[in-house]
C-alpha cells in the first residue's frame, strides 16, 4: 500500500513544525529557517550560541543524530531534516539534547 505524497509531506511538514517550535524555546538557538510553516520544508537550519556547528555535531553525531553542516558561502549552520522515516520521539530527543549541550 502507497503512503502518498501528501501524507508524507503533511507528516514531514507537522514535524519540523514540532522542531521548529521547540528549537524557537531555546534561548541559545537562532533558527535560520523561515518561522512561517508556508515558507518552510522538512529541513531546519539553525545555529546555537557558546558553540560551533561542527562541534554541535559530533555531540549530536554520538547520540546517533543524524546532521548536516551547512558551510558553503561562510554559512555556519547545523541542519536537521524531519524524513518519513523521523519520529515524534526522535525530534523530542533531539531537543531534550540540544537543551544540554555543551
């Protein structure tokens, strides 16, 4: 049986939304990706202050947290992506973790 695409996107879509907000709760994290769900994806950028992206992610990597540095053009972004494959849980352990990291 086919998923379809628009259960996927409205999946994807509800949880960046879950990222988004939870990340905007974070007094060190300044989102990079549009606020307004109608400008976003499933990708969510961002940058946490008292740290760089490269360390955010080896911290994230070693709690198996799957991430992508955005460092073209002097960027220093860290990258999530919300896949099908990406649950509830998983985007609430992200952040439980980002709220302790280092």
């Amino acid at each position: 049986q086919a998923i379809g695409r628009e259960a996927i996107e409205q999946r994807t879509r509800a949880l960046a939304t879950r990222l988004v907000d939870g990340l905007a709760r974070n007094p060190r994290v300044e989102l990079v990706s549009p606020r307004a769900a109608s400008m976003r994806s499933a990708m969510v950028s961002f940058k946490m202050a008292g740290t760089t992206a490269e360390k955010l992610q080896g911290y994230l990597g070693a709690a198996r947290i799957r991430t992508r540095r955005i460092a073209e053009f002097g960027y220093k972004y860290l990258r999530l992506s919300t896949h099908i494959y990406v649950l509830a849980d998983d985007v609430d352990r992200t952040l439980a973790l980002l709220a302790k990291a280092p």
